[in-house]
C-alpha cells in the first residue's frame, strides 16, 4: 500500500501488492476515458475478466424504455484479484490487448443473488432453445404436408382433364 502511486481518481488503493506492468496501482499503466461500474461475469485466464452492466434506453415510438446490457472484456490485476459476481469499477485505458482497453481500479464487494440472476438466465436460454426447436419441427412438419396435397390436386386435375 505504501508502494500504491495516485492514479488520479478517488478510489480505494488494494492492500496487496502486485507486479502487474499493466496494473494502474503499481505498473505503468495512465487512466483516461470513461469509468464504468458492473458486475464480473467470468473469470479466465491470463488475468482477464468479462464485466457487464445494464442500462435503459427510451424508445420514443412506443413511449416505453428498455434495458439494454454491455459485456467487454477488462484486466484484473492481481493486487485487486475480483471474482465472479463481484461488483467493480472500471476505467479506460491504452489497447492492452486485441480485446481489452479497460482495467479494474477497484474492487465494491458481492452482488445480492448474482447466483440466482445467472441461474434464471440460463434457465431462460434453454426454454429459448425448446421453444425455436419445436417451432421448427411445425413448420417442418406445414412443409412435408403441402407437397401431399399439391400432389393430390394435381392427380384431380389429371382426372378431370382424362373424363374431358
């Protein structure tokens, strides 16, 4: 903490050191841009974690607002270390990588029912996934039925031009 240099932002600094050059606390690394909050969604290697916050737009047409959801990719240095459902603060900063141009800059604790939120997200892709799948054996089933019937209209009006 007594290595922590002023990052020019007013945020908690880490208890732990790191020696992460990517890391704005003790590596290299200037902030600029904009400064995000959201929570952490995934965890993989190479110190990167996917961070996704929601937020509302109006739509004037139907004079209705809907939620719209950003997922980006951040570096996690390891003097903050988040994990999975933790809610973060996020700022811009140089390309670090092809993906990410974010750092975590600090760490504000465990999101409430972060669990149970991915639980039902997941629940509600599979019921996606049914739903599609049985649409798709309907409209399968409407195209192996015309033919029979373009067949058999076909076969009448070879009947009626025989008895003409």
């Amino acid at each position: 903490m007594a290595n922590a240099k002023n990052i020019g932002i007013d945020v908690k600094t880490p208890e732990k050191e790191c020696k992460d050059k990517k890391c704005p606390f003790h590596g290299e690394l200037k902030l600029r841009g904009r400064t995000f909050t959201g929570v952490v969604l995934a965890k993989d290697t190479h110190r990167t974690v996917t961070v996704e916050w929601e937020y509302t737009v109006l739509v004037p047409k139907y004079e209705r607002s809907e939620t719209r959801r950003t997922k980006i990719h951040v570096h996690n240095p390891s003097c903050i270390d988040a994990q999975i459902g933790d809610i973060v603060r996020i700022s811009e900063t140089r390309p670090l990588s092809k993906t990410k141009n974010f750092v975590i800059i600090e760490n504000l604790g465990k999101e409430k029912g972060f669990v149970e939120k991915m639980a039902a997200r997941e629940e509600a892709k599979v019921k996606e996934k049914e739903r599609k799948a049985k649409e798709e054996q309907q409209s399968e089933a409407k195209q192996a039925n015309e033919p029979k019937q373009e067949e058999q209209t076909n076969a009448e009006e070879e009947a009626e031009e025989v008895e003409e």
